[in-house]
C-alpha cells in the first residue's frame, strides 16, 4: 500500500513537472497546477509509428502536445502543385491555432514518424476551465499573437531578387519551423512558376545547393536535411 500511494505521488509530481514546462502552463504555480490536474479532464495518450492523426480540414476541438517523439507535418500549396514536409520533434503544440474563429480545421496532416506519447486537451476544458486562469489566458494569448504577426510579417515581407534567396524565403513561408530536416514533393516546372523564374535557373540553383551539400534533389523531389543550415548560408 505504501508503495502503491508513493508510486502515485511520484505521477502526479511528474505530470506536473511535464505540464509546467510547456508554453501554454509556463508560470502556473504549482498549487493551481495541482487544481487544475484535479479539475480538467487532460487526455494521456500513446500514438505509435505511422498513424495519421489529423488528415487537411479535419475539424479540431483539441489542444495537442507532443511529449514524446516525432510527426511529420505535410500540406499543399494553393495550386496542389507543391507539397510541403517537415519532421517536428517533441515538445510540438498543435491545434491551437485553429481552436477557434470562422475555420476551426487543421491547415496540416499530422503523421507520426516514431512512437509517441501526448497530453490532449478538449476545447470544452479551456473555455470553461483553464481560461479561468490569467497565465493560461496570457500564454494562449501571446501565442496567437506571435502567430498572427508571423503571418502579417510574410505578408509584407519584400520578394527576394536574388533566386536562391526568393527559393529559402518560400520555403520559411510554407514551413511551420525554420529548422530541422524538410521536403519538398514537386516538378521543377511547378517550382519555377511558384518562384517566378524558369526550370532552367531552377536546375541550376538546385544543382549549385546541392554541390554544397545543402539538399539533394531529383525531377519530383527535394530533400533538406538541416533547414537552418540551408537559411544561414543563402540569408
């Protein structure tokens, strides 16, 4: 008994541990943290390797925080012409972006590249729970913010001259981190019209980039193994 009661207590003290160590929860203190674990429903899960976990307009009513492991995150432009991909390593919070507003539908798919473990919350729980709390309030809140302003930054954000530098710029533009390793699924024609240049000049700049050890590249497929590599040698 007094091992079962101490194994619990050592649960308890680390999922409050885990929670007050990503960003919606940084700042809590522990006893409202204590209240919360006892008041909202948090749903503790094991994704393993392969699975889809949200498919392109899937309606979202959660809040997810990756924990444990690695998803990949893929979208297509405008055209469908381009499909981007990035591997996102844990801690990652998805979902709270699209929780509310006029389209509350995941702008991603989301598949799982290993074993995984999360923490879910219900959109039910925020709006009648942990917005009750003013640090949650203001976590939420500065990340939507910053969110918003990376979007009006993109927006005015003057295009490249130089090709190389338009080509990493698009990428920051369609990529949700601006690190780690990311593909590209595309003809070279389609990347050409998207960076309103020629397939020729694009050829060239894939050539030279890889030539530096910077991506490889084919006719349909372009792999990045370190974003932050590729944007610290062309910016």
């Amino acid at each position: 008994m007094i091992n079962s009661i101490s194994l619990q207590h050592s649960q308890f003290s680390k999922s409050i541990e885990t929670l007050c160590s990503l960003p919606l929860f940084l700042g809590i203190s522990r006893s409202d943290m204590e209240t919360i674990l006892g008041t909202v429903k948090f749903d503790f899960r094991k994704i393993p390797s392969g699975k889809i976990i949200y498919h392109v307009n899937d309606t979202n009513q959660h809040v997810n925080l990756l924990l444990q492991g690695s998803i990949e995150a893929s979208h297509r432009s405008y055209d469908n012409a381009i499909q981007f991909n990035e591997i996102l390593t844990a801690p990652v919070m998805i979902g709270a972006d699209v929780l509310f507003g006029f389209s509350p539908h995941h702008t991603h798919q989301y598949k799982t590249k290993s074993d995984t473990q999360w923490i879910n919350i219900n959109k039910k729980e925020i709006t009648s729970k942990l917005l009750n709390y003013e640090i949650f309030r203001l976590n939420l809140i500065n990340h939507l913010s910053l969110t918003k302003q990376k979007q009006e930054r993109m927006l005015f954000e003057p295009l490249q001259e130089e090709l190389p530098k338009r080509f990493v710029q698009y990428l920051k533009h369609n990529f949700l981190y601006p690190a780690g390793p990311k593909s590209l699924d595309c003809r070279q024609l389609d990347l050409a019209k998207a960076l309103q240049s020629s397939s020729r000049n694009i050829g060239k700049m894939l050539a030279s980039l890889s030539d530096k050890k910077l991506l490889k590249s084919n006719r349909s497929h372009i792999s990045i193994p370190i974003f932050e590599n590729l944007i610290q040698t062309i910016l």
